[in-house]
C-alpha cells in the first residue's frame, strides 16, 4: 500500500481501524521469522562445533600414528645398523665362494 493511499484510508478512518490488526499480524510474522532463523543459527552453530570436535580428534589420532611410525622407522633404522656389519661380512663369504 502506498503513502498516498495510506494518507486516504487515515483521512476517512478505514486505516484506524485496520492498521492495529495489521500491525500485530507483522509483529506475529516477524517473530515467527526471527525464531526460525534463530533455530537455524543455533542448528548450524552446533554442528559446526562438532565438526570442529571430530577434525581436532582427527589430528590427536594422526598425530599419535605419525609418532607410532616415527617409534617405527626408528627401530627399523637401529636394526639396520646393527644387521649392516653382519650384510658385510655375508658379503665376503659370498666373494670367497
């Protein structure tokens, strides 16, 4: 509804009457609204937090692999040295024969 038809109803009355009733079906509108909007906040809100508390548990069980693997390699590397004199000297009896 435009101004000017705004002024009109006012001048005859029509508006006094019904502006109350339309008012308050906004307000009823617009609080629906804010509710729905605010569940919806409030839904992504949270499932951003859980997404957030599954990518941190994520790096805790990679990190404790990645120190697995790290405990790994080096126990791998220590076997090497201590099998490399024995490699050596498999190496010799294999140049004899």
């Amino acid at each position: 509804m435009s101004m000017v038809e705004q002024a009109l109803r006012l001048e005859s009355g029509e508006l006094e009457t019904q502006e109350p009733r339309r008012l308050v079906q906004q307000i009823v509108e617009l609080r629906r609204q804010l509710q729905e909007e605010q569940a919806s906040y409030w839904h992504k809100l949270q499932a951003y937090q859980e997404g957030q508390q599954q990518q941190a548990q994520l790096v805790l069980r990679l990190q404790g692999k990645n120190t697995d693997h790290s405990q790994d390699l080096e126990s791998i590397l220590i076997w090497l040295e201590e099998e490399q004199p024995r490699s050596a000297s498999l190496a010799q009896v294999n140049a004899m024969l």
